[in-house]
C-alpha cells in the first residue's frame, strides 16, 4: 500500500507545490521527491476510489526491475537526514531503511559491487550495534 503513495500518477498537485521540486535522474526518481511534496503540503485528500484505468505491464521496472533499484536505501537515508533535521519520528523510516538495506546488501553481492555491498553491511552491523 505504501507505493501508492510514493508514485507520482494518479496525484493532482497545485503548481506552487512543485516548482522547486527536482525528480532526479535516478531509477524510482519518485521515492526521492514525493515524500517532500507531501512535506510542503498544507493539505492532502486521499480518496480510496478507483477513477482511472491501470495497466499493468509484464515489463515495467516494477516487474522486472533491480529490486536494489527500485527499493533504494540511498533514498530512505535522505530521508531520515532530513526527516531527523526537522524534528520528525523517524521509527518507521529506520524499519524501511533496514529492510530496504537488506535488500540492497543482497543484490550488490550478485552483482559484484563490492564497495556498496560492504557499505550496506557495515551500515547494518552499525545499526545492530546501537539500536537495541
């Protein structure tokens, strides 16, 4: 369920909204920017009604994607920087981004990026270590 809310379609913003905001070009861009549109907001409607069509596609990064890719950690620590600058309870960010750094651990190891792979795995010893 949470995906849904980090996709950018299906959304109306007001302009203002998004002026300054930058979908970097990176794979799941939007996991780096929707989370700061919703920041900006001063309100936010969510309907829980199906009014339009989605397709899914056998093909579309979701499917077949690099789940490392898709499911960033480098995206969730931007988050809890900022998240922890601002004041925010940032527990459910840590439990995503222990999650999300599994996943990428796993994924850098079968794709020999050692250098990411050993930083995720140091990153999550460190988390072992002092969040008991």
């Amino acid at each position: 369920m949470s995906s849904f809310f980090v996709v950018p379609w299906g959304k109306l913003y007001k302009r203002e909204l998004v002026e300054d905001a930058l979908y970097p070009n990176k794979h799941a861009d939007d996991d780096y920017t929707t989370w700061k549109l919703y920041l900006f907001s001063e309100r936010i409607v969510y309907i829980n009604a199906a009014s339009y069509i989605y397709r899914i596609n056998s093909s579309s990064m979701t499917q077949v994607g690099n789940q490392a890719h898709i499911f960033s950690a480098e995206a969730v620590e931007e988050r809890l920087s900022l998240l922890t600058l601002i004041g925010f309870d940032i527990s459910r960010e840590i439990e995503a981004f222990k999650w999300r750094s599994a996943v990428n651990e796993k994924a850098m190891l079968e794709q020999g990026d050692i250098a990411v792979y050993k930083d995720m795995k140091l990153k999550r010893k460190l988390m072992q270590k002092y969040r008991k």
